[in-house]
C-alpha cells in the first residue's frame, strides 16, 4: 500500500472495555465454536496490529448498531 493509503476495518468490532457491544461477544462465540481459533477483537487490538503492520496513525469509530470501524493509514 502506497504511503497516505488508508485500511479500513468494518466489523462487530467489541469495545475495548468488554462491556457493550452484546452482538460482538455472541459473534465471537460463534466464530470460537465453528473454528479452532476464531474470535472477535477490540478495536485497540486491531490498531495494534496495524501498527505493528506499519501504519503511521489508527483511529476507530462506533458506526451504527454493533458495527464499528478502525482506519489506519499507512
């Protein structure tokens, strides 16, 4: 990806307090049931790979519902 490029993460994403997002936890049971390693992630922990990725700044937003977003650009 070019320099100024942007990623764009849009997901269930669970809060990082684990406190809220109801339908992020079922989702990540759901993927811990039908896969040997599956789950849903916070956005810090998708910022964090990001940054270990590469890219210079991350952010995250609640979207509607239980969607969220992490944007990183590299």
């Amino acid at each position: 990806m070019p320099r100024g490029g942007a990623l764009i993460v849009y997901e269930s994403i669970i809060d990082d307090d684990r406190r809220e997002n109801v339908f992020g936890f079922l989702m990540s049971l759901k993927m811990l049931i039908e896969t040997q390693a599956g789950a849903d992630h916070t956005a810090a922990e998708c910022a964090e790979w990001m940054r270990q990725a590469g890219f210079r700044s991350t952010r995250s937003a609640h979207l509607v519902g239980p969607e969220s977003m992490v944007v990183g650009i590299k």
